[in-house]
C-alpha cells in the first residue's frame, strides 16, 4: 500500500519536536532501529485491517460475531449513546478531555475549556487515590485489593490518563491559571510510574499487584507509559537523566513483544480490570499506544523529525455556531463509538 511509508513520517509529525539526547545506564537504540520497528508495527496493522479479527483475544461467544462483521463500523448515533453523562471512569480522561482542549484552542472559545477543566477535575475528585497517586478504574473498585493486599489499580486504565495528559497539555494555554494543575498531576502520575516499573522493563496490569501477582507480561499500559514519560523528556516536563534508563528499558521490553512480521502480541484484550494477555494477540489501541510510543522514543534517542507544512486550523461558521473540524468530529464519534450500554467504556 503506497500511503504505508508515510504513516510512521506522519506520526512523529503530529507529536511535534524536541530536544535530543542519550542515556546512561541502560541500551539505547539506534533511531534507525526505532523507526524501523515502529514502522513494522504500522505496516502490520495497514495489511491486517480486514482479517484484524483474528487476531483478537476475545472471548469465546463474542469471536464469531467479530470475525463476521462489516468491515468498518456503523458510526450513527443509536439510543444510549448518551446515557453516561460524566466521565465517570478513568478511561475517559483519555477520550474527552484532549478533544475539548483542542476544540478550545481551534476555536477560541474559553467555554469548552472551562467544560473540560470542569469535568476532569470531577472525575479526579471521584477516582484519584491522593496516598498512592493513582486512579481506580471507577468507583466498583473502590474496595477492591490485589493477593497482596494492596489496592487494585489497572495498567491500562492509568495509562489512558497519562497518555491523554500528554496528548492535552500542549493544548492548554500557557498563560491559563488551570494549566498547572494538569502539569502537576503528569509529574506526580510520573514519578509513581517510574517508581513501580517491574525488572523486565514492563507494568504489570494491576500495578501493585506485582510479578507474583501478575507472571505474564503486558504491553498497552507499558505502550502508554513509554509514551508519557518519553513524551515528558521530549518536552521539558521530566528530567532527562532521572527517566531516560526507564523509558529505554520499557521501550526494549516492547520490542521483545514484536513479532518478524509486526504484531505487537502480549495486548490485554478489552476490559475494564487487570486480566490475562497472550504473546500472539492484540489489539488496535494496543497498537496505537505502541506508535505513540515508538514517535517519542525516536526524538529521544536522536531520531530528525520531518517538517510537515499543513494549513492552520479553520472553523468553519454557519448561523451562530463554530463548527470544529471533521477531525474533532470524528474524535468525538471514536470517543463513544465502543461504549456499552451500562459500564462505560471498556477498552
């Protein structure tokens, strides 16, 4: 396909620039070996779009109604679409929140900022656990403990909130007196993750749950971690020296879960808790979180990053409305298009 060479350019292009150095203390890849495995990654997902199926770790009565479905989802609005009216599961500070403070910046209305800021510091007041600076899934989980006895906190899930934390700050205003509660939140989300990194490089799907608890490795939350972290070097946000050695071992750790021809295996499958993962599935968000990753990790480690001309960002008026761009359109359809009926999101 002629547009596959493109993506991985494409990618490290919308994540923007940064200043480039190494590490001490653990491996450093090549930019080359970077991009090239990224790059595998990418064009495994392009050729497999339309088997992607099985390939997935779903479970046994949903595999026949996957593997047998059209090959791109229907994106109309149905009844309970709109049923979850908060943001009442962390998963979400991923999905809405960077759309909002896009749709702010584009258009230039304080409003969708000032809904966002809102929302998010409801669900932080909700979910976030200020003594292990960490966010439950939701409220179920609450009483929740692993073997061990710690408190159960899901990879994945504190993963979306890191990632969409990096994905939004660049967004918020500089000058805009609620940046640096968003600012502070990443380093604290920071510094726990570096703190609980396993041996392997990895995380396990309970975060506290440990190797004991959690034996098999796994790679979505480990994807969204290495991006976080890389992201916040790249960007000044974390000092070099200090998380450098944890993001290249995290990132030789993913590698090790790559297969010769690209699928990134080891994905737990959707859910909503720590569960299991397997070396030959995956799973698009899986995937997605693993070029994000591979986007940050080749800055790090000195990869040059294409300029990309494109035009500024045009809203569009008609009567008294702003309209946003297709592309925070179709932001906010993939935001909700997975949600079920009653549990929010499970990704």
């Amino acid at each position: 396909m002629k547009h596959r060479r493109h993506l991985f350019a494409l990618v490290i292009a919308l994540t923007g620039g940064a200043e480039l150095a190494c590490a001490a203390g653990e491996t450093a890849p090549s930019p080359e070996s970077v991009k090239a495995i990224t790059q595998r990654v990418a064009d495994w997902q392009i050729a497999t779009f339309h088997e992607h199926g099985k390939y997935r770790a779903l479970p046994g009565n949903k595999v026949s109604e996957w593997r047998t479905r059209k090959n791109y989802p229907d994106l109309e609005w149905k009844k309970g679409t709109d049923r979850r009216d908060r943001w009442g599961w962390c998963d979400a500070l991923f999905m809405a929140p960077p759309v909002w403070a896009r749709l702010a910046r584009i258009t230039g209305e304080q409003k969708y900022l000032d809904f966002m800021d809102q929302e998010y510091h409801a669900t932080y007041d909700l979910l976030w656990d200020p003594e292990e600076s960490l966010f439950l899934r939701d409220t179920r989980y609450v009483p929740k403990r692993e073997e061990n006895g710690e408190k159960l906190f899901w990879a994945r899930g504190n993963g979306w909130v890191f990632g969409g934390l990096a994905l939004m700050i660049p967004d918020l205003p500089v000058d805009w007196e609620g940046r640096a509660f968003y600012v502070d939140l990443f380093a604290k989300m920071a510094t726990r993750v570096k703190g609980i990194q396993r041996p392997d490089g990895t995380w396990s799907m309970g975060l506290l749950g440990g190797t004991e608890g959690y034996p098999i490795k796994e790679t979505s939350g480990t994807s969204f971690y290495t991006f976080g972290l890389a992201w916040g070097v790249n960007n000044g946000l974390l000092d070099r020296a200090t998380y450098e050695p944890s993001i290249l071992k995290a990132w030789n750790a993913l590698t090790e879960c790559v297969t010769d021809e690209g699928l990134l295996g080891h994905v737990q499958p959707v859910g909503a808790a720590p569960g299991d993962s397997f070396p030959d599935y995956t799973e698009t968000y899986g995937i997605g979180a693993f070029l994000a990753a591979g986007t940050e990790v080749y800055k790090l480690v000195g990869g040059q990053v294409p300029v990309v001309q494109s035009k500024p960002w045009q809203p569009v008026e008609r009567g008294s409305e702003v309209l946003a761009t297709s592309a925070i359109k179709r932001a906010i359809v993939c935001s909700v298009q997975r949600c079920d009926n009653g549990g929010g999101c499970r990704w």
